[in-house]
C-alpha cells in the first residue's frame, strides 16, 4: 500500500511532499510510515467506516446552497495526518501573530486617524471605496483595539516548500469544529498513535476562545456572559455554531432570543432577561441589525449596532473587519506589518496581479491559461478560473468579465500546491492540501498548535473548499 506510494517515478513529477523527499520519507513522518506500513488494510478500512459513520451519528455535516443533491453533506475525513515538525510551526506561529497583530492594527487605524492611507503606503480608494468598509464604525473605540478576535488565515506550501499565505479570513472564519471533531475521532480510531508520539494538544481551543472572548467584554464586567448568535439550523455552519457554544458552556441564540433596551442586550431566558456581554456572532455585518443595516433582515437584533457603539456589547468578530480580509486589500499586508510593526514580514503573500492596475491587467489577460483569477469578494472556490485546468471558453468568459469589472478581479500564479498521502478510491494517492490555522485576539494573540487541514479529493484538483468537494484531515503538530 504505501510502497506504491513511495515509487520514484511519481516523486519524480510531483510537487512538494509532505510526506516523502525523494531520498525516502521524511524525519517526522518515519514513524508514521512504519506504523502504516504495519497495519493491516483491511484494519484500515475499517476505521474508515468506523469514522464515517460516527461522523454521521454525531452530525459532522454541512448545506451547499442551491445543491439540488441534499440539503446537507458530510465533509469527507481522512485518516492520514498532515504532520508538521516543532521548527516550522514556530516560524508559522510566530508569523501568524505577527500578522494578525498588523491586521488589527490596520483596521483600528482606517476606523479612526487614518495614517497609513494619509502616508500613501495604501491608495485611499482601495480602502475608503471597499465594499466592506463601514463608514459606521468610524470614530468608534472598541475594547483593547481588537477588530479580528478570530481569525482563520489560509496557509499554503509550494515550490521547493515554501509556506505562503493564500488569504486572511476575518469576518467569520468556520471549520474549527472539524478541526477538533478530526483529532477526536484520530484519538479514538487509533490511541496507539498517540502513546508512543507527542503531538501537541488542540482540544482546549474553546477555553481559549472562551477566555479571550471574556477578555473583551464592556470594562467593568468581572463575570461577563458570552452568547454565540446564529443565523439558525438551515446555515451551512450551524453545526459549528451549536458545537462551539456547546464547548464553551455558553448559550447558542438567534435574533429573536435577543432584544435591546436602554442600549443593552439581553437574552430571553425562562428565568426572565439576562444581559449579554459578548456576542460571538456567525451573522454577516449586513444582517446584524435591521435598524442599521438591512431593514429586511430576519436573522439580526433591532437596536444591536446603538448597544454596541454605546459600548454596552462587544461583537466578535467586530463589525467592518471585512475590509481588512477582501483579495483586493490582501496585497498589501505585508506593508501593513512593515508600517505598524517596522517588521520585515516572516510569512510571504502569493504573489498578485491587481487587475484595476493596467500594466496588471494587460498581464493577466496575457496569461490566462497560466494564472487563477479570483473575484475580491469571491469565496468557497466560488467565482473563479483556474487556467491551467479551464477551457477556451471559460478563459473567453472571463475575459470579458475583467474587462467589464477590473477592480473586481485580482490573479496570481497558479501554485503547486504540497501534496499528502491521503486514501482515495483506488487505495492511497498524493492529493493536494492547505492549511487554516485559526488566531484568536484577547487579552494576548494565541493559537493551539495546527489547525484544519483541507484536502482536494479530486486527482489533480487543487481546490480544497468543502463546498467544492474537498475533505480535511487532522493536523499533528510534535512536540
């Protein structure tokens, strides 16, 4: 089984490895191999079975709107880890903080004095003219400066190696309940591998995100409640929502539990109204409030966005972080560290092609069979080409639409995403993945060690997103 896989003439073809050099497996993966190498296929099959049918007991799934299919799916699971070793993950580590810290620091300046903009180190337009900017939030403090509580930000490995960041994810990033519903169902399915290995724990995430949620509740409040607001069972997170409030002992509210008065919100208990310190909210900024907002809105609290300029309520992730995460701002993160931090940037973006710019317009239109090109408010492998694997016509297509809408479009390289031993149809196959650690902001900026690894189950398919048929695997970071 895993003889096939270590052939020389695929490693010869194949992108970056995560697994095996062409000198034989890597160091942090020897002990792995063996073990694989040991276990029997049809013990492995089994497990397979085991994991897709408690994923289906506990109701592990997701919706995809506007499939005909179903109303929900389950994320494929892979038993094989991504595993990193102790040394790359400080470096990631350590460039994650260092890039969140900038991001918040960017937003809490184009909401207030505006520096970097009057600087020049970013056009105004770009900003000031975003779709996600909210001219709401200008003047507004919020508490300890932080916009982006959490974030999930895409890393992705290419080259000889190299890890890049692929985007920022601050508005409400998702998939950190399957980051720890795989590591439960790992320690389950195989115990063995985790009593003769270190591996660095993730289950205590919710503690994090409990404590640093607390952390930012309105000041003197020693015993802050925290609710987490869902727009309801038919959002293609809800899973998430439920699992998260569940694992912080909190409670898990719609719009309609909540109501405001006196620019304060409180929840409708059976015990009577109880204030709410701290919303985690999974509601788009759109929805939040129909009173500043979408006055069609269903899913937000009437009077929410008065409590929470009062400073009566935090909302996490604030409202307005979604200018600081849109593909349009993304080029210019690494300025953004070197303006606040005066720091050189330790993790590197991809390299981009701003199509509003001519001379990067011309570029792109040259090289479509060459590039993936993204709409800037794209997301989930939605509105895009990827060149190498598109048609004429497609390329036809989106040529025109760049043409029609520059500033909507960015594109970059189209990169050779790491691979990973992952077991597919045909037994085990290398198939391309990334990686969405998740950042949180309180009272410090931390992150347990790894995060969700997604999978792109299609051969040769470098799209990872679940709603694009991709699956995830558990992420080992050793001790």
């Amino acid at each position: 089984m895993l003889n096939a896989y270590l052939d020389p003439a695929r490693m010869s073809v194949s992108p970056y490895d995560e697994m095996t050099a062409p000198d034989g497996v890597r160091a942090h993966y020897r002990a792995f191999a063996d073990w694989l190498e040991r276990t029997d296929a049809k013990r492995i099959a089994q497990k397979r079975e085991e994991a897709e049918r408690a994923f289906h007991r506990v109701g592990i799934t997701f919706a995809v709107y506007g499939d005909d299919g179903g109303a929900e799916r389950l994320i494929p699971f892979d038993i094989v880890p991504r595993i990193i070793p102790a040394d790359e993950w400080a470096m990631l580590e350590a460039g994650l903080k260092q890039r969140v810290r900038a991001l918040n620091l960017f937003l809490a300046d184009v909401y207030h004095d505006q520096r970097i903009l009057k600087a020049g180190a970013i056009p105004a337009e770009r900003v000031l003219g975003n779709a996600q900017y909210r001219r709401e939030m200008a003047g507004m403090s919020v508490p300890g400066g932080i916009y982006a509580h959490i974030a999930g930000v895409d890393i992705v490995r290419a080259g000889a190696g190299e890890y890049y960041v692929l985007e920022d994810n601050l508005r409400v990033p998702s998939g950190v309940s399957y980051m720890l519903e795989n590591r439960k169902m790992m320690m389950r399915l195989f115990p063995e591998l985790f009593a003769t290995r270190s591996i660095q724990p993730v289950q205590h995430y919710p503690d994090l995100l409990l404590e640093d949620l607390r952390a930012v509740a309105p000041k003197g409040e020693d015993s802050p409640t925290v609710a987490v607001l869902t727009p309801g069972a038919y959002n293609s997170a809800y899973f998430e929502h439920a699992f998260l409030a569940q694992q912080m002992g909190v409670e898990l509210v719609e719009g309609q539990d909540l109501f405001v008065q006196n620019d304060t919100v409180f929840m409708r208990t059976t015990r009577g109204p109880a204030r709410v310190h701290v919303i985690y909210r999974r509601v788009d900024d759109d929805f939040l409030d129909p009173l500043a907002f979408r006055k069609d809105s269903m899913l937000g609290v009437p009077g929410l966005f008065s409590a929470y300029r009062a400073g009566r309520v935090t909302l996490a992730n604030a409202i307005g972080t979604g200018v600081a995460d849109d593909k349009s701002i993304y080029p210019y993160v690494p300025e953004m560290i070197r303006y606040y931090l005066a720091e050189a940037p330790i993790l590197n973006n991809v390299p981009t092609w701003m199509c509003h710019k001519p001379q990067d317009r011309d570029y792109a239109l040259a090289h479509l069979p060459e590039l993936v090109v993204k709409e800037v408010h794209g997301a989930g492998g939605y509105g895009m080409l990827v060149g190498p694997a598109s048609t004429a016509e497609e390329r036809a297509a989106f040529r025109d639409r760049i043409l029609a809408n520059p500033e909507k479009y960015i594109a970059q390289p189209t990169l050779a995403l790491s691979t990973c031993p992952t077991f597919v149809g045909a037994g085990i196959a290398p198939r391309h993945i990334d990686l969405r650690p998740y950042v949180l902001s309180g009272s410090d900026i931390d992150l347990v060690p790894g995060g969700l690894t997604r999978v792109a189950l299609r051969e040769g398919s470098l799209v990872v997103n679940s709603s694009q048929g991709g699956g995830t695997k558990d992420t080992w970071v050793l001790a």
